[in-house]
C-alpha cells in the first residue's frame, strides 16, 4: 500500500476511533468540495463521549511524552515535518478538494505548514528559564518553564492544514498533549496530518483530531478543568464566547481572530510595487483570509493610474475549480460569503462607489464571486468597516496621510496592516501609528515560523510561532533556595 493510499484508508476507515479506543455508534457526516459539490467521503460525528475521552487519553499520554525530553520531541517533530514533505502532493490535494483553493496555494500552505513543526523542533530545546539576582541575603532565585498540560485547539477551514502545525507544533514541543477540532469542512486535511504523525512517532493520546457537532465537542473541551490551554482561529464573535466559557477553569487562552487589513500606499511609492503588492495581499486563498487587504488607501498623485492597473490585473484573474491548471481564484466555501460579497457591493455601489471589474457571481458554480474592484469607496460602506472574506478590492483615495492612519485605526479589529513607500522616515512613523500587531512595510508576505504572529484590540491575544509561541504552552515556576549558606556550614570557614 502507498502512503497516500494508507492516508485516504486512514480518513475512510475513521481510524482516530483505534487511537482513542472506542467503540462508536457509526454516525458519520459527509464532505464535500465546494467547487463540484461532489461528495468526497464521510467522517466520524463524534461528541461529548468521545470527547471525555480524548481528554482522559490526552491526560494519560502526558508523563510519558514530557519523560522524552525536548530534544527527542524535537526529532519526532522534524520527523513528522519530513513526512509532510514527502506526501506534499497528495496533502496538497486533499486541502483542494475539500477546501477550495488552488492547488498551487495548497503546495505552498503545506511547506508553510511543516516549516512550524522544524522551527519548534529546535525551539524547544531553547526554552530557557532565568537566573534572578537575589534580594535575600543568602538565597537563589530561578524559574523554569514546565508544560501546562492538556491543551485544545479549534482550527479554521481556510488554512486546514497550517493552524494546525502552528499550534501543534509548539504545544507538543513543549511537552504538552494536544486535541484538535478541525472545521467541519475540512477534517480530511487534519486527520491526514495525524496519520503522519503516528508514522513519525508521536505518541498515542498526544496530538488527536475530533470530528463532529463543535457544540458539545467544544463544549466539552472548554468546561473540562483538565485542559489547560485553549487556542482558537476564527471569528471574533465566536473567540469572545470561547473566551468567557473558559475563565470558568482560568484556561490560558490564545486567539487569532478577525481582520481589517488597510494597505496604505505613500506618495513616493513605485506605482508597480503597490499593484503587484494589493494583488498578492488580496487575493490569495479567494480573499478568504484574515490578513488579506480590506482597506486601500491610494493618494491622490497616484490613484487614476492605480486603478486602471489594478483593475486590469483583477480581470485577468482565471476563476475556476481549483485542481486546474492556471487557476488563481477557487470557490468561496459558503453561499452566505458569496450573499456577503453580494451585499457589500450593492451597498458600495448604492453610496456612488464605483464597479471597474467584477460584481456578481460567477459562472463556474454557485459558490464562485467574480473577482471585483470597487472604486472611490468611501467610510460610511459596509465593507469599509466590515470584513468580506471575498474576492473583493475597495479602493479609497486620500490626501491627508494623518487622517488615514485615523481612519484605519477606527477599526475594532487590528491584525495586520500593509505599507507601501520609499522614505523611510514616513514608512517608520506610519508603521509606529498604526494599532495592530503586524505591519508589512513593501512586501505582502511577512508571516513565518519566527515571526510572533498575533494581532492588537478585537483580533485576538498572545502570540503564535517565533520564541513567543511556546510561551502559549508553559507556566513560568518560580523558586526560591533560602540561604545556601547554612546548608553547608562545614565550608563556610574553608579559605580555600
């Protein structure tokens, strides 16, 4: 049997269910691909039982994991990352047919994916504690990190496969255990990255997936005093709740949430760079992405020209399914984010902005949004101040850079933020006005293992990848050794 044969048996054959030992009911629900609506398979609903459970399991796994020490785990972890290699096509395909986007940005999310597994492979084994100067007289002072526990993550549909190993990947080199529940709609990419796991030899019970109703699977992992740590990528809506449900235990609670991007153009910008970088910063993953550009600030000097460029650029974006050749834009994975995209233009355009490009559904299937420029977009629009997760480009023009980074910091939301310019002066002072986490000055890639991925305000808290990760997944002890100097009173008189 080939790898990726025994992969698509694991997915069909329910085997989570061997690892957690268990006998279940047999209920099941389907996948499918946004772009045919064609059924791909079907996988385990599980519940509250099965989630006691994985807790129980996740619990019992922990002595034995942490026992390893950090550099063992490390190599289980770079393990796991050459696996991932090694099936990167057939990874790549699982993560189109159920979420969407092209194959190509599939390839490329799986090397960002096992990147965070190399990266805290090592940085585990650097996760240091301190020596503190004492202030008693005789003592020493210390602290050291030690694993907090039982972890849980809840990981979205729009990077099934990276939210996973950004978070996974810290939790377990710090030497906790970890239980995912992946997004309805696409569990087949997380249960794949299991499999791979058990092959490089993470042990039973230390990282699962759970498929099912999120209600009493989430319900479950929130309530249970067992876990101690809780990440979530998602709606800011839906974090707040996580949020409140989980001071009941005093969870360490971590969140990547929602998004406003602006791309804020400078006067002196080269008119190529701020095109090629709104394309790139827009309209991956179809817009469906917490960092992608809701907000384009043009000046004045060069809006007209921007425009014309940038709408000729969006036309010649190939819609289509994402498994072929030249596609840039999938499906959208919902019909209420196409009726969003619906709803945002009609509003744009009942308030005189202007359609250069796009505005309707596409003919490739009911779940495909034209890819879309809205000009002379002004702040009282709905997609001014909420975010689309679509196809969709508002672009604004300015004269008064003050009152930009006013308006962009307006926003409830404060992720990401994108600059373009060549006085470095300008782009220091715009960089340092803005409130959110993480500003890309003249690229439109900026994340990656050792970048502290997080955002400001409403888009969530603490930090993922870079040193900051792990820090996500241990408690600080502290210790204090009162007066050494009595514990040996025998050399307390030795001159030499």
């Amino acid at each position: 049997m080939t790898q990726k044969q025994a992969i698509l048996s694991h997915i069909k054959n329910n085997a989570l269910l061997d690892v957690l030992q268990l006998e279940h009911a047999g209920t099941s629900f389907s996948i499918t691909n946004p772009a045919t609506g064609d059924v791909l398979g079907t996988v385990a609903n599980m519940g509250a039982r099965e989630t006691v459970a994985a807790i129980a399991h996740a619990e019992g796994a922990l002595d034995g994991w942490q026992a390893l020490g950090a550099y063992k785990r490390g190599d289980i972890l770079h393990k796991w990352a050459s696996l991932m290699a090694e099936n990167k096509e057939d990874l790549a395909v699982i993560m189109t047919l159920e979420q969407g986007k092209p194959l190509f940005e599939a390839r490329g999310e799986i090397d960002y994916a096992l990147s965070f597994l190399h990266w805290f492979a090592e940085e585990g084994k650097r996760h240091y504690g301190e020596t503190i100067p004492s202030h008693k007289d005789g003592a020493r002072l210390l602290t050291m990190r030690q694993p907090i526990g039982v972890t849980a993550a809840i990981t979205p549909w729009n990077f099934p496969s990276a939210m996973i190993t950004r978070k996974a990947g810290a939790a377990l080199a710090a030497g906790c255990s970890m239980i995912v529940r992946p997004a309805n709609e696409t569990p087949f990419s997380a249960i794949a990255l299991q499999y791979l796991a058990q092959q490089a030899g993470v042990p039973g019970g230390v990282f699962q997936t759970i498929t099912g109703d999120p209600e009493p699977i989430v319900g479950e992992l929130v309530k249970s005093d067992r876990v101690r740590a809780l990440s979530f990528t998602g709606s800011t809506h839906i974090g707040k709740m996580l949020a409140k449900s989980s001071m009941d235990t005093l969870k360490k609670v971590s969140m990547e949430l929602g998004g406003h991007a602006p791309f804020i153009a400078l006067p002196d910008a080269k008119l190529d760079d701020i095109v090629e970088g709104v394309m790139a910063a827009k309209f991956a993953t179809s817009g469906q992405d917490c960092l992608a550009v809701n907000k384009c600030y043009i000046p004045e000097t060069l809006y007209t020209d921007f425009c014309e460029r940038i709408t000729k650029r969006v036309k010649a974006l190939k819609v289509g399914n994402g498994m072929a050749d030249g596609v840039d834009i999938g499906p959208l994975m919902h019909e209420n984010a196409v009726l969003k995209c619906e709803e945002h233009v009609a509003d744009a355009l009942a308030k005189t902005a202007k359609l250069t490009c796009g505005g309707k559904r596409q003919k490739a299937g009911s779940l495909f949004y034209e890819p879309t420029v809205l000009t002379d977009v002004t702040p009282d629009m709905l997609i001014h101040t909420d975010e689309t997760f679509g196809p969709i480009l508002p672009v604004s023009r300015y004269s008064n850079l003050t009152d930009v980074i006013k308006d962009a910091n307006t926003s409830p939301y404060g992720l990401a933020a994108y600059v373009y310019g060549r006085d470095i002066a300008a782009l220091w002072h715009v960089g340092e006005k803005l409130e959110y986490g993480m500003i890309a000055v003249n690229t439109p890639s900026f994340t990656g293992p050792p970048a502290p991925f997080g955002g400001f305000k409403q888009s969530g808290l603490g930090r993922e990848g870079s040193k900051h990760g792990l820090d996500e997944y241990t408690e600080i002890k502290y210790m204090c050794l009162g007066n050494m100097s009595t514990l040996a009173p025998e050399f307390a008189g030795d001159a030499a």
